[in-house]
C-alpha cells in the first residue's frame, strides 16, 4: 500500500496531461498521511490551477516550504492564501536576501515578489530554519547547512546578493531541501541545488544513515561542465538509487546524458506524481 504520494505541480516542461500550465520553475505537493506539504511554489499561480485540474484540494495544504528566495520557487506563495485555510512556512534564515543576477554590466531582480511584512500582515505562521535538520511533521525533514565537500561544485559568481550599495557571491545559505523517510530509504525533494547537488546528499546520507532511494527536482547541472558534469552524472548512478526525477534547472546536456546512460532516470514534468511505500 502506498503512504506517500509527491505530485509535480508544475515544471519548466508540459507532460501528458495537456491541460496543465508548465512554467519555469517546480513546484511539489507532497502527501503523506493526513498532512499536505507543498514545496516551492513555482513562478506564478500555475501551480493552483494545476492542482484543480488534478483534482487535488489545495486548501488542505498545512506546511509549505520554500527550498530558496528565487521567483522561480517562491513567486507563486502569495497566491495560496487566496485558497488554503492555515499553513505554516519553512524558509531558510537569509530567504528574504536581495537577489540579483549580473549580465556583464546589467543586473536582473531574481528574488521573491513578497518580505516577511506580507506574512505578518496576513498572520501566516513562519519558522526560519537555523538547525541542520528539522522534522516538520513525522518522518517528513528540511535540511540545510550544507557543507561545501565537493571541490568541483564552485558558486556562480553570477548570482548576487545586494546589501545597502554592495553585490556579493550568492552562497545560497539560505537553501532547504525536504527529505522524506520511505520504507525502503530517503525521498529527496530538491528546489535547484545551487550548494551543489552532492554536496546537498552527501549532507542528507550523513545526517540519517539510510540510503537515498529518489531524487526529484532540480540540480542546477544546466552550467555543469566537464570534470564537474562526468562526476554528477556518475553520482546519480548509485545503485542505491532507484529514481532519478532531475530536470527543471538540470540542463537539456545532463538530461540528454542522462537519458542515455541511466535507467533509474525519468523527466520530471508538469503533472507527474511518484508513489512511495
């Protein structure tokens, strides 16, 4: 029987169900038990819409968690208190940072389309997350606080965070990801991996001692080059791993090799769901 089911509410790709509005940007619902976890938020309202034609109650969401403070995640949150009832938000400490991405000499808002004003005024609980690991409901955890283990897995200098009249180099303290317990071992949820994608389940193997049987979201190998791209890919090839759902931010390359190469790998599209024991 199965007790968990994680539904892709929208993607930067349109899947079988024609209906659907896929955007750039992912959003999961996650249900397990009586609990609705929403994770990420897509780029716009898309992902509400989706969920009607899927026949899923968005109302009966109760945690949403926010993987990082890019519009792509974050920009469709102000549209869920139009619909769900009582939700608490999970978002990590730097999540409201002013972010930018740089062009040469041209700079490009890339953060969220609200500040933590807007939770206060509409008295939407919130929990910035400061601990490693954080059990949000039973079995269900946020990580962060990713240690830096993979040489390979640099910072883009592009992304940016303003301060008064100062850029620095995102280092994306505040990215979450959410792991999932499952009979068989962990279900990971990832928003785009920006700390790195190994790095991020390196840090998750470490910290519950269980194997790690999914991987489903973004990994950010779309600027993967290389030694680093060879290494991801390889990493994704463990045996342990039964499903490899990568796409948004992953990269048409990556995708294309892993298509090629790995048989645990499945696109990860608008509409599609996974079912867990």
């Amino acid at each position: 029987m199965y007790k968990l089911k994680i539904t892709t509410l929208v993607e930067n790709t349109a899947g079988e169900h024609h209906a659907l509005i896929n955007e750039h940007g992912i959003s999961f619902l996650v249900e397990k038990d009586d609990h609705r976890i929403l994770f990420d938020t897509g780029q716009s309202d898309a992902y509400l819409f989706n969920a009607m034609q899927l026949n899923i109650d968005m109302s009966k969401v109760d945690n949403v968690v926010l993987s990082h403070g890019h519009y792509d995640h974050s920009g469709g949150f102000r549209y869920l208190s139009e619909v769900a009832e009582y939700y608490h938000v999970w978002m990590g400490e730097s999540f409201f940072d002013e972010k930018y991405g740089i062009r040469g000499t041209a700079c490009d808002y890339l953060g969220n389309n609200f500040d933590e004003t807007f939770l206060i005024d509409n008295k939407i609980p919130y929990t910035f997350i400061s601990s490693q690991t954080q059990e949000i409901i039973p079995g269900i955890y946020t990580v962060t606080s990713f240690p830096r283990k993979h040489d390979e897995e640099k910072p883009n200098p592009r992304f940016v965070i303003k301060k008064n009249t100062t850029f620095t180099t995102d280092l994306f303290d505040d990215e979450i990801l959410l792991a999932i317990e499952t009979k068989k071992g962990m279900v990971v949820l990832l928003g785009c991996a920006h700390p790195g994608m190994m790095n991020m389940l390196d840090t998750v193997k470490e910290a519950f001692k269980k194997p790690i049987v999914a991987v489903l979201g973004g990994t950010h190998l779309v600027e993967a080059k290389g030694e680093r791209l060879q290494k991801s890919l390889e990493y994704l090839q463990d045996p342990e791993l039964d499903i490899a759902g990568v796409s948004h931010c992953t990269g048409k390359e990556a995708m294309e090799k892993l298509k090629e190469s790995n048989q645990r790998y499945v696109h990860n599209m608008t509409g599609t769901s996974f079912f867990f024991e």
